[in-house]
C-alpha cells in the first residue's frame, strides 16, 4: 500500500458498528492508527502502552490523566503519550472521538 484515504464519518459508522470503543483502521510496519470512542461516563479501560502514540480529540470533551500531570481534552488537543506511561481519560462529560496513532519504530 502506498498510498490510502479514509473519511471519518465512515470509521465513525464502522466503530459504531462493531460495538466496541475501538477500531484499528491503518497497521503497517512503522505506523497503527485508530479511532477511539468513548461516551459520556464511560470507564477508560487503557493499559499502557509499548509503543509511543498520539492522540487528536476530533470532538468531545474530558479530563486526560498521565503519571502526575492532568489536563483538558476538547476538541483540537493533541496529546502525546510515551511508551510505557499510565494514562487515561477520565471525567468525560461528552462523547470523546479521538484518533489514535501508535509508532510501531523499536525504541
């Protein structure tokens, strides 16, 4: 693969689908990319992670937990986590749509 698009609105109806909070839609050798739903309430379930990532809010609005530091995650925020670190999302007050990208590069 080269080169590929994907439409949001299509992975939005596709997580939906598939009843789970998340959809991995991109692997390959250096890269994974997912979308990520949570709604208002719900209990982020996260582990950490082997590979470092990034996460990008495309709509919601929750509170972000990582080690000591806690910060808001609206819409527009991009959060980078390092492999390894516990985090999660918590107090989430709106649907939370974030997509995921995972370096899948040996640190």
């Amino acid at each position: 693969m080269l080169s590929t698009s994907f439409d949001l609105q299509d992975l939005l109806a596709s997580q939906k689908a598939s009843g789970e909070p998340w959809l991995e839609f991109l692997r390959v050798p250096a890269l994974r990319a997912g979308l990520y739903v949570l709604a208002p309430g719900a209990w982020d379930h996260q582990t950490p992670h082997e590979e470092d990532e990034i996460y990008y809010v495309v709509a919601g609005r929750a509170t972000f937990e990582a080690g000591t530091e806690v910060r808001e995650a609206v819409a527009g925020s991009l959060i980078y986590v390092a492999a390894h670190q516990p985090h999660r999302f918590t107090q989430i007050t709106e649907e939370l749509r974030l997509l995921v990208f995972f370096s899948a590069l040996s640190r």
